[in-house]
C-alpha cells in the first residue's frame, strides 16, 4: 500500500487548488479525480466567474477572496497565463427585486462589506450607469453599487494551471481513478479506488456535488444540489459588441425588478457570434451529478431571453448560441462548510460552493493545505463560520 502525507479525493476548483498549495510545501500528496478536469459534468465549467472582495454573501468571505487573487496573480506569472480581469462590478437592486443566497441586503451587505475590506467602490444613478454602460436597462427606482476590484476568473484555466504547478512540484495525480471508500484507521486514512489502495496520514475531500453520494456516513448538514444554466446570446453587430467588451461591461449581480430569480452576468470575451453571458439562479429543485437532465431545451432558452434578456440588456439577439448546465451545492443560508469529519478526524471535507465558490477557491486551496499540515489559520479569517456546525449569531 503506498502512503501519503496527504491525498485530495476531487480536483475541481477546490481540490486542485489544495493539491497545488500541498505541493508548494513539498509534502508527499497525491491528487485524485474520476475524469480528467477541468470537465463539463461538475461545478467548475462555462468559460467564467465573477470574482470579488466585497461580497454581498458577508463580510467574511473578503479575506478569502484577497488571497485568491494573490495566488492567481502569482500563478499568471509562474506560468504566463490569463487566469482574472478586474474589469468592474456593478451590484443592481431596487424594491421590486428578487433576492440573491438568501439576503434581502445583498447590495446593502456589499457595501458594508466594501467599507470593512477597503473596496474602492461608488453608489452611481441608473442615469449614470446607463451612460457608462449602455449594455444596460436599469429602472428609475434601482440602485447601483460599482466596485473595481471585480471581475471574472477563468475557471478552467485556473484548474489546469493548479494542476501544472502540482506535477512540477512533484504531486502525483490519478486522473479517471474514482474513489469508491474511505476509513479511519491507526495513524491515518485508508483510501480505496477503482485502481487501488492508499494510505495516506490526511485526506482531503472536495468532491463538489459528489460529496453527498461520497459522506457516507451522517454528517450534520444538508447538501441540495440544484441545477443551473449558463446562456450565451448573440450580440446585433459589431457596436454592440463594443458596449459588452470587458473595458465598457462591468460582471453584473443584478435583481431585475418583478422577476423570481436574479441574474448575473459577463461582458463579451469573444466575437459578436461568441455572444454575452447571463445566467440566473433557480432553488426550486434538486439533482444528482447522475440524473440531472444535461441538455437546455428550446423553451428554456425562450424563456430565459423573454423573462431576463430582453426587457434587461440593449443590443442582444434571441438567438442562444451556447447554453451549458453547472451544478450548485448548496448549505442553508448559502454558508460554506470547511471542516474536519465528526467521526473521522483525519478527513477534511470542504463543500464551499453554494453558488458562489469559486473566487474563494485559491485561497480556500491554502486554508485546506494548512489544516491539513497543522499550520495555523490566519487571523483575518474566521474557520467559525464555515464549521458543519452554523456559527451562532
Ligand atoms: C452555474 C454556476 C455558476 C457559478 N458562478 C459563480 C461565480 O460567478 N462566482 C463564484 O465565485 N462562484 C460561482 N459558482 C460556484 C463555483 O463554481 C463552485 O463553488 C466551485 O466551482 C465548486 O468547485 P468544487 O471543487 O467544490 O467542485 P467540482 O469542481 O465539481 O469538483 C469536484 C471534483 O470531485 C471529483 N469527484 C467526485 N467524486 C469523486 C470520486 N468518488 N472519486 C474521484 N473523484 C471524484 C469530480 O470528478 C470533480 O472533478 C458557480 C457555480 C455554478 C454551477
């Protein structure tokens, strides 16, 4: 049986970020994964993510938000890639708007999270914005919350690029290797896949919406894995694709007036053909990885230009040139849980999506490297908060 310091069962966002800080502190680890990610079939995929410190989530989420911009920042350069833009924010929220994760403040709470974590932001008129940003169509009675130090972040990209900087720095990686148990025993961890037996002193578990099938045994939280679609749609012409270009669109979070759900979106990365986009977020129902259904059909795609394009966005056709399904894995008040296993106290299990993981990723992947080698926790973030037991108020 081969033994590890540590081993990362999943190599998604979270998991290769892990792998890739294990790494750095050059520790026997071995990363594994049942496909071959970045892929198409878990959390991590569409082409982009809004990043930003100022979160309307809380105010805890900024510290992790800083150091994963640190750390993409320095993996750019290690392996010259774009991995983040910080092209803008803008938060948009009137009466009549629906809410994101669960708060009513959203706009509120970036604000006040902006001020705690030094954001340079503005409160702007919807005249203003429009004038700025002609993309869009905001109501008189909307306001607006700009910020600069947002933006997207290419999440398949930076999944290859953890990855890379894991096999230079001697990570071994078990690619289409699925795990299929895991126990305690003396001194560690015994892992089982369909390839083989490992030991390892640690074991990280980052399965995204795998991880209810994978926690076999109780733990205290309630996973819902919901599914969600991500749309392109096709620009007019080439002024329009001029108002979606990262320098005139800011990523958006936007609760449109007198509709169920809030959409959030992305400026224009390719041609006018490549298109804009938008997404919403539904709660209504919940998946499985298995069978979840994986194609978006010709009246969702109606539908979503109806309810949340057209009366929204100026310059945009109805033609949806892509459109891709993406799991959430959410916990009760859209927290993230961090911790260690209650009845297994060698096994980490990190479930940090509920829709808005992924700009924590980088520096989530250090937080996990460090409770598994013992190394303190800085003291800007709060380990609390993302317990399977919910902080107290
Ligand atoms: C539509 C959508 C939009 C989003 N938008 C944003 C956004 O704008 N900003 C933001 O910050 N966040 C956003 N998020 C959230 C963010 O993308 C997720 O939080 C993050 O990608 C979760 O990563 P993960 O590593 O937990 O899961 P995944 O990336 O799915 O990784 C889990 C991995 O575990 C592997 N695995 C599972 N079981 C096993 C097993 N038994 N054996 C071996 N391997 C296994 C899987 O193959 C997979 O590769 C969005 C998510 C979705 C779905």
């Amino acid at each position: 049986m081969t033994h590890y310091d540590v081993i990362v069962l999943g190599l998604g966002a979270m998991g290769s970020s892990a792998l890739h800080q294990l790494a750095s502190r050059n520790v026997r680890v071995l990363g594994i994964d049942q496909y071959d990610p970045p892929h198409r079939l878990g959390s991590t995929h569409g082409e982009s993510r809004i990043t930003r410190v100022a979160c309307g989530e809380g105010k805890m989420y900024s510290a992790l938000a800083r150091r994963s911009h640190r750390i993409w920042t320095e993996l750019e350069q290690a392996l010259d890639a774009r991995l983040m833009t910080l092209n803008g924010l803008a938060v948009i929220a009137g009466p009549r708007g629906a809410h994101r994760h669960g708060n009513r403040r959203f706009l509120e709470t970036t604000e006040e999270a902006a001020v705690l974590a030094g954001v340079d932001y503005k409160l702007l008129s919807p005249a203003d914005m429009m004038a700025r940003h002609p993309a869009f169509r905001i109501q008189s009675d909307e306001k607006v919350y700009y910020d600069w130090d947002s933006g997207y972040v290419m999440p398949e990209a930076c999944i290859r690029a953890q990855l890379v900087r894991a096999r230079q720095q001697k990570a071994e990686i078990g690619i289409n290797e699925r795990v299929l148990s895991y126990e305690s025993v003396s001194g560690g961890v015994r892992v089982e896949t369909d390839r083989g037996v490992y030991h390892a002193g640690q074991l990280i578990v980052t399965a995204g919406p795998w991880l209810p099938q994978i926690l076999r045994t109780s733990v205290p939280v309630d996973l819902k894995v919901q599914r969600q679609v991500l749309y392109w749609f096709a620009l007019e012409d080439r002024k329009a694709l001029d108002m979606y270009r990262p320098e005139n669109c800011p990523v958006y979070i936007w609760m449109v007036p007198d509709r169920d759900q809030n959409i959030y979106g992305f400026p224009a990365i390719g041609g006018v053909s490549d298109g804009m986009k938008v997404a919403t977020e539904q709660e209504k129902t919940q998946d499985t990885p298995e069978n979840v259904a994986r194609t978006v059909s010709e009246d969702e795609r109606r539908s979503m230009f109806e309810t949340y394009v057209a009366p929204f966005f100026n310059g945009v056709t109805s033609q949806c040139v892509r459109a891709e399904v993406c799991l959430y894995t959410k916990v009760k008040d859209a927290r993230f849980i961090i911790d260690r296993h209650p009845d297994m106290p060698n096994v980490i299990v990190a479930s940090p999506c509920s829709g808005h993981g992924f700009k924590h990723s980088g520096g989530i992947g250090e937080v996990l490297a460090m409770l598994a080698l013992g190394e303190p926790i800085p003291d800007d973030i709060d380990m609390r908060q993302f317990g399977f037991e919910e902080p107290s108020p």
